[in-house]
C-alpha cells in the first residue's frame, strides 16, 4: 500500500499521483509529498502582471464565408478571419468574433501563422490563474483514469487537453515541457511553475 505524506504531516492512503497533484493544483496547496518526491504548485503572485496581460488584448472578426467551417475547431486559419481590431502580439490573447459580431471564443493570437488563433476556451472567460489550473488538473485526472502501471507517459497532449501548443510527457520525476506556438512559449515559465 502506497501512502502520501500531507502537508500538515498527516498520512493517507494514496489515491493515484494524479488525483492529489489536481487536488493540490485546484487547492493552490503549494507542497505535496508523492512516493518521496517533493511535489511544489508554486503560487502564482510572481506572475500577477503577466496574468494582466492575458485580458483580450485585441478581437479577431471571422468572415461569414468561414465562421460555419471553423464552428467548434481549436485553429482558426489566416484565411477565416475577416478583421483584426487593436494591435495584438504574437502571443497575445484575443477575442474571436461571429461575422455578426457575437462572441465566439477566446485564444491566442499569432499574425505570422496561418494558424491566426489557437483557441482556449469557448466559453467568455478571462484567462487567470485559476484558468491554467483548472485546464492543467483536467489533464491530470485524465490521465488518471487511463495511465497505470508506468511512470513515463505523455502527460499533456495539447489540443486534446485543450492547451493547445503544450506538450508535457513524464520520464519518473522529471517533466519535459515542449512549447509549439507562440502563446504556449509566452506562457512557459508560468506553466512550468505550476507543473513543477
């Protein structure tokens, strides 16, 4: 029987690494001890301006010709989008916009891709701390459910964990973080703290 130290010293019974590393994750717990392991979610006050700066720094208008094929998928292609109001950045998050100026989705912005957005969320969310926890915690109890028996597996999948342009895989106790656009790159020193 495997046991996890709390951090006020209690014992429990181990329930999976994954399901405590969520729960600590959500729980901004900071420290919990997996099968002698150290396992830190460091808080994020350090990065509060860097959060700041992920408020929609800008909007992207889909074109009416486009706004029904990209309905639900996590790329939207130079070729759907109609306008690009403000000046965002490659990295910056935008505002995604029906061609009858709805609102769509939000994500991240990159002007010399010909993946304009890579979307984060569907939903009219800001994108927070709390934001890169929760999507993180997600993939952790996924994995969960499906990994046993190994200790080296992929443990974020990008877009199918819906982060997309972040890859994590696990060899033991080490992660290897692989940032694959632009607002993922941005981002990976906040992500790492919150894996790490």
């Amino acid at each position: 029987m495997q046991y996890v130290e709390g951090l006020n010293g209690e014992t429990a019974r181990r329930r999976s690494v994954f399901a405590l590393a969520a729960e600590a994750l959500m729980n901004n717990a900071g420290l919990i001890r997996l099968e002698g392991v150290d396992v830190r979610f460091a808080p994020l006050d350090k990065y509060a301006m860097a959060l700041q700066d992920d408020n929609s720094r800008g909007c992207v208008r889909l074109s009416r010709a486009h706004a029904a094929v990209a309905r639900g998928h996590l790329w939207i292609y130079a070729g759907f989008v109609e306008e690009v109001r403000g000046e965002p950045l490659a990295g910056d998050v935008v505002e995604v916009m029906a061609s009858d100026g709805r609102f769509y989705a939000r994500g991240v912005y990159n002007p010399a891709s010909k993946i304009r957005v890579r979307i984060l969320t569907f939903d009219d969310e800001p994108i927070t701390e709390q934001f890169w926890r929760k999507r993180l915690a997600q993939a952790l109890r996924l994995r969960q459910r499906i990994v046993t028996g190994t200790t080296a597996y992929r443990l974020i999948y990008g877009e199918a964990d819906r982060l997309p342009g972040l890859i994590v895989d696990r060899y033991d106790d080490v992660l290897v973080m692989q940032t694959l656009s632009s607002g993922m790159d941005r981002r990976k020193d906040i992500l790492a703290d919150l894996l790490c």
